[in-house]
C-alpha cells in the first residue's frame, strides 16, 4: 500500500514581544510551517485544523480554507514554506492541528501536525 501521508511537516515557533502585551494577557506568537512532499505525485493543501490550547487551558479550534490565503500545490520533492501567527492569553501554550490535502489523483489524506510548544522564553524558567 502507498504511504497514505506523502507530507512531512516541520514546525519553528517564536515569541513575538513587540505584539505581546502581558499586562493585558496578550501572548502573540509567529508559526512557521514547512511541508515537504516526499511521495510520488504533486498534492495540494485544501484545508486547515488548528487546535490552539493555552496554559489555562482553554482551547481555540480555527479551521478554514488553505493556508496564508493559499491552496499551495506542492510537487514531489518539493517544499512549501509559510508563517503565520496566534494569540492567546497565557505564556505558554501548544498548537496542534491538521491539513486536509487532496493527491494529483484525486486521493483526499490528512496530514496532522504535531503538538508544539508556544512559550515566552522567560516563562520557561
């Protein structure tokens, strides 16, 4: 049977301080995603699924269409690099999610994100 997720995905995550506002419980932090298709056929992103905890635990579900505004088409060997962002209320918190991508052939997969981390580095001491 083909790998039915062709997609590795890598995730870099910062705290952005110049959006932040503590004082006011605003945590601001920038995501960068690499996708890297390592099957056989070009795919395409159609959809997203974030889950976005922060350290009170309360959750923020965002789902739409794309990514950054874009359905990236991605073919074998090949990467699509993009940034974006997220709020939440607390120092630390985690962001997991999945991309809902369609094959050249028409195959729909999906392919999940691993939890990571969102942290201000002076939370993490």
């Amino acid at each position: 049977m083909p790998d039915t997720n062709p997609v590795d995905i890598q995730v870099e995550s910062q705290y952005l301080a110049e959006q932040s506002a503590p004082e006011d419980s605003r945590y601001a932090f920038a995501y960068t995603i690499t996708l890297r298709n390592t099957g056989d056929e070009a795919v395409r992103l159609l959809n997203r699924h974030w889950i976005i905890t922060d350290g009170d635990n309360h959750v923020q579900e965002v789902q739409g269409e794309g990514v950054v505004g874009k359905q990236p088409l991605i073919e074998p060997g090949e990467t699509f690099t993009y940034t974006s962002g997220a709020i939440i209320d607390t120092a630390v918190g985690t962001m997991e999610g999945s991309y809902e991508m369609i094959s050249a052939s028409g195959r729909r997969f999906i392919a999940p994100i691993a939890m990571f981390s969102l942290a201000q580095r002076s939370a993490l001491h």
